[in-house]
C-alpha cells in the first residue's frame, strides 16, 4: 500500500479514535457500550486524549497533502469521523469497548 | 413581551427554511452532482470516453481545426486541452452572425468527435447549480447563498444540546426524532464545509452580487468598463477590439512554449482566441493548476498575429483571496480523496434540507390535522417533489440520454433538449403527483428512483456495451463511477420506500391520516 494511503487511513483512524474518546466521557454514549450505568467521573484525561489524537490527525493530514489542501481534507474527514462514531453508537456501540476502558475510573 | 434571541432565531429558521429549502436541495444537489461532472460527461457521452493518448499536440493544428470549423467570420475559439478526466479537447467557436459550435475534438487523430447530441453535466446539471436555468437565475442563488448562512447562524443558535447531542442517531424512535437527530447530525459535523461552500460560492460572483462597488471605484466609467477595467488591474484579463484589418495566426505553440515559462513548465488547461483572423486579434492561455487550491489562470496574452507578449500573469492580493476561494470551491485541481469527500459532504447538505423539512412536517401533523390547516398537504407535497421529484428527474435524463437514439428529434425539438424536456417533465410531474396523492408519494417516487436508478446501469450496457465487469475489470473509472453510484442510489432508494411505507402505516393505524386507496 503506498505511503500516501496509509497516512489517509491513519488520519482517519485517529479522528475516529479521538472522536469516540469524546464521545465516551459523555453520558449518553457511555451508557450505549455497556460498561455500566454510572459515568466515569474523572474524564478530563480522556478529552485532552481526544483532542491529541485529533491533533495527531491534523499533522498526519499536513504532512501528506500539505497546507493547502490538508486544510480542506481535515475538516472533512472529521464530518466523516464523527458521523462513523455516532453510527458505531448506534448499531454497534459494543465495538467502543476497547476505548471505553481507557476511562480512569471504568469498571467492568 | 420581547421575544428571547432563541425564539425570533426559530422563527427565521423555520421560516426561512420552509420558503427556500427546496430551491436550496436543488442547489446543494446539482452541486453535489457538480463535483463529477466530467465522469457524468463521459457516461452521457459514450463517443468522449476513450479519447486520444495523453501527449504532444500542435496547437496551431487545433486552432486551423477550429477555424475550418467556424468559417471566416470566425470571432471566437476557446479550446480546453484533453486531460485525464476528460481525454478529448473541447472546442467552442462563435461566429459573427450568431453560429455557435460547440464540440469535442480527438486531438492527437485530429478528428472531431460526432455530436453528442446531449447537454449532459457540464451544459446543463452542472450550470443549474448556480442559475437554476433561469434568466438572472444567479439573483436566486444568491438570495439562497445568503438565506443559506443565515440558516447556519440561526440553526446552531436554536439547537437545544449541541455538544451533548453531537454523536447522536437514534433511528428506531418517531420519525420527528430520527429527521432531527440527521438533521443535526448532517449540519453540525459539517458545519465548516457547509459554511465555506456557502460563503465562497457568493465570493465567486462577487463582481455580479456588488457591482457598484466597482462602480465606486472606477467612478467614471459605466459598470460594464468598471468590470473590465478591475480585472484588468487585479487579474491582467486583456481585451481589444477587433482592428477590421485581415490578419493570420502566428504559431500559438511557440507562444505556449513562453507561456509556460511562466508556469514552473506545467502544462495547458486552456486556450482561447479572439477575433484569430484580425490584425488586432490576441490569443490567452491558461495554466492547468492542478496542484494548487487557488483557481488562478496564471493567464498569458499574445498579439495572436505576431506572438507579441501583450500581458503576463498578474494577480492583485484582494483578488489572490477570491481566487483561492473560488478554486476550493470549484474544485478544478487534481485531488480525488477531496473531490470525494466534498461529495459525500455535498450529500451531507442534501440530508440536511431534507430532514429538516421532514421534522417540519412530522411535528406539525397532529397539530394542523387538529385545527384544519392546509399547511402540511402544501409544504409535504413541495418537499416530496422538490427531494425525490428533483432524484427521479435527473436519473430520468439520465435514462433519456440512454434511451433517444442519435439524430432523434421531435418537431423542432433536438434530441439536446429532448432529454432536457424529459426532466422537467418528470420534475414536475412529481409534484403533481406529491400533491394529488399526499400518502402514497413519497413511497412512489422512491420506488421510481430505483427503477430508473437500476434502469440507467442496464440501459448503459445495453447501448455502449460498457457492463460492470468490464468497466471495473479493465479499469474505466469515470463509467464505472457513475454505474456504481446509481446502484448505490437504488438500494438506498428501495431501503428508505420501506422505512416510509412502515412510518406511514404506523400513522395510518394512530388514526392521523386516511388509508390510501388501494385500487
């Protein structure tokens, strides 16, 4: 697979991890992954992971296409991430687990 | 007692949304479809799809073409060169007297190709998009573009929970809940395209939407000079007059050999010649920019009878702003992942229009049923024609254009418009269908798409022979491309007939509405 195609792919990863990371600390799809119904309360940590990976999205984007054109690509990647995540939520939010227990205080 | 900032911003977005929404999914959906032209093109256009290798060309070859074509009265010739997506030249002459050509050419045979005898999407999907087809239609889209923002603002100012309801799609509940939940969702995760798409399609026009302010600056002169006098300055556009001396060519490959000097060597997008055969004529090339955003020309302007430099490119800052704006909307650069990704968002904005009529719809039912209001029968049937009407007709051109044989003609009618008479047939039948048969419409229309969806993928087999298999197993991506997508069109199409069919019987059952009569 060319280099340029593994970068696509990776942004899209770490905007897809980034957004169900946010999407955990909130209540609604914290309760959809089946981890129990009381929401982890310390969650500042896996917000700021959000946004880092997010970030780490952005850079892989510039470095693949540039200024110019990865400014155009991250926001649209981020439009197809968040709505994969709210997808995810919907039919297989189970699939979330994994990232779910990176939540300090997640118990099974 | 005042109403709060979140009340009178519901009562524009409503309203707002209401009265333009459905020239708005017309805009968004031509627009969408705008981003494959040129792969709907070759498929409309069976004779352009496997055009000339990719190589030298002698413009002067071209240029005699075109003149031999155009005749002695010839006054002007734009040629935009063969490029990967679109493998011929397209070559288009005036005449004094009115003639007008407009044809492919293969360029390394020297051939012209035969008519195709279709408008198809560059001639007619793609320039609804920002004039509906109507005279002053960019007045309309304008007034859409800023209503458009205005809905923008409005919408994420009324929304109740927009970071909690961020990630948020709940099919299974009402259908009020489901509209809204993809109408958010559809609105909000792309909310910076659907503002920059917005906004950069006004600025592409600006010379249009604001024409005293060039008056403002150049207070002398009438708008008309004030216009050319602007992007003469800011641009280096080039005009002259016709000098009423006979004149020749001289040779326009040496001219683009200097022209490209300019460019750091990349290659030719187009070039164009006015009055070629007058002492005073003058020929301007443009660059092909496919790898930057801005859609700056880089224009180069010779004295087309001595090859004199007459102007080089030239790009003033305020301008350099609207070039890159209108490049990132035009998307006229070599980037599929992003010529992908602004369809699915262009989708994105389609979704949007169309939930949002329908929560409109959904949440008003009962009420309007209760108090006897006409409202919901108008604005459903308005939805109905304006969101599977506008589907069904353009599959429906895209069928005629399958279906009319070359030289087809009805009276005076050319097959060209033929195929344009058939969509404005079916689009507005679908109205007319949607208001005469409030419950069985939206159900009908979706079944319709789908026929004609899967009808459009066999009748492309049927008249050029280009099936699936082959087009995907010897790669043709264009006609692969749009067959693909049109079945996608069709599945999707017959999946939601069902989710209606159910939501309505449900409906039925609560006793909202009568049962359509079965014949």
């Amino acid at each position: 697979m060319e280099i340029t195609t593994l970068q696509l792919l990776g942004a899209f990863a770490l905007s897809y991890v980034g957004f169900a990371w946010l999407a955990l600390t909130q209540l609604r799809p914290w309760r959809a992954v089946g981890l129990g119904r009381r929401r982890p309360t310390r969650t500042r940590l896996v917000r700021v992971l959000g946004v880092v990976s997010l970030s780490l999205g952005l850079a892989l984007t510039l470095a693949r296409d540039g200024l110019a054109f990865g400014l155009l690509v991250w926001p649209l990647l981020l439009a197809i991430a968040a709505t994969a995540v709210a997808i995810t939520l919907t039919w297989r939010p189970q699939w979330l687990r994994g990232l779910a227990r990176f939540l300090p205080d997640a118990t099974e | 007692m005042k109403p709060t900032l979140r009340q009178s911003m519901t009562l524009l977005h409503t309203w707002a949304g209401v009265l333009l929404g459905s020239l708005l999914f017309v805009i968004f959906w031509m627009g969408t479809l705008s981003v494959f032209t040129d792969e709907i093109d070759r498929w409309m256009m069976p004779d352009t799809r496997r055009g000339s290798p990719l190589g030298v060309v002698s413009l002067d070859a071209v240029a005699a073409k075109a003149i031999e074509l155009g005749g002695p009265q010839t006054r002007f010739i734009s040629v935009s060169m063969p490029e990967p997506r679109t493998p011929v030249a397209r070559v288009r002459i005036q005449s004094d007297g009115g003639a007008r050509h407009d044809r492919y050419l293969n360029v390394s045979a020297l051939s012209w190709v035969p008519d195709p005898e279709t408008a198809a999407a560059s001639r007619f999907l793609y320039p609804m998009h920002y004039s509906l087809h109507l005279p002053q239609g960019y007045w309309l889209v304008g007034l859409c573009a800023m209503a458009m923002l205005a809905l923008l603002v409005s919408g994420v100012i009324i929304h109740r929970s927009l970071i909690a309801d961020f990630f948020t799609f709940r099919p299974g509940r009402r259908l009020a809940r489901t509209s809204l939940d993809l109408h958010n969702l559809s609105s909000v995760v792309a909310l910076p395209f659907h503002f920059m798409i917005t906004l950069s399609g006004l600025v592409i026009f600006f010379a249009l939407y604001y024409p005293m302010v060039q008056h403002a600056v150049y207070p002398e002169l009438s708008i008309e000079e004030a216009r050319n006098e602007l992007f003469k300055e800011s641009e280096g556009r080039y005009t002259r007059e016709a000098s009423g001396e006979p004149g020749s060519l001289a040779s326009l490959d040496a001219m683009y050999e200097r022209a490209r000097s300019y460019w750091d060597g990349e290659p030719l997008r187009y070039f164009t010649l006015n009055n070629p055969l007058d002492a005073a004529g003058y020929a301007t090339f443009g660059r092909l920019g496919n790898d930057h955003v801005s859609a700056k020309g880089d224009r180069v302007v010779f004295s087309s009878g001595t090859g004199e430099l007459l102007q080089e490119p030239k790009l003033g800052p305020a301008l350099a702003v609207q070039r890159f704006l209108s490049g990132m909307h035009q998307l006229r650069f070599d980037h599929w992942v992003l010529r992908w990704l602004y369809f699915i968002a262009g989708l994105f904005g389609c979704v949007m229009i169309a939930t949002g009529y329908i929560y409109w719809l959904e949440t008003r039912r009962k009420r309007h049923a209760a108090d006897g209001l006409p409202g919901i029968r108008i604005v459903e049937g308005l939805t109905c024609g304006s969101v599977t009407g506008l589907i069904a007709a353009t599959l429906a051109f895209l069928v005629a254009n399958r279906l009319l044989p070359m030289g087809f003609s009805i009276g005076s009618l050319s097959r060209l418009y033929s195929e344009i008479v058939v969509f404005y047939l079916v689009w507005v039948g679908s109205f007319v269908h949607a208001w005469a048969r409030p419950t069985g419409a939206w159900v009908e229309q979706l079944r319709f798409i789908a026929l004609l969806a899967f009808g459009a993928v066999v009748l492309n087999w049927a008249t050029t022979g280009d099936h699936l298999l082959k087009t995907l197993s010897d790669p043709h991506w264009p006609v692969a491309g749009v067959d693909l997508l049109l079945l996608c069109t069709g599945v999707l199409a017959l999946r939601a007939g069902k989710r209606v069919a159910r939501s309505s019987a449900g409906r039925r059952r609560s006793g909202l509405e009568p049962a359509a009569r079965q014949p």
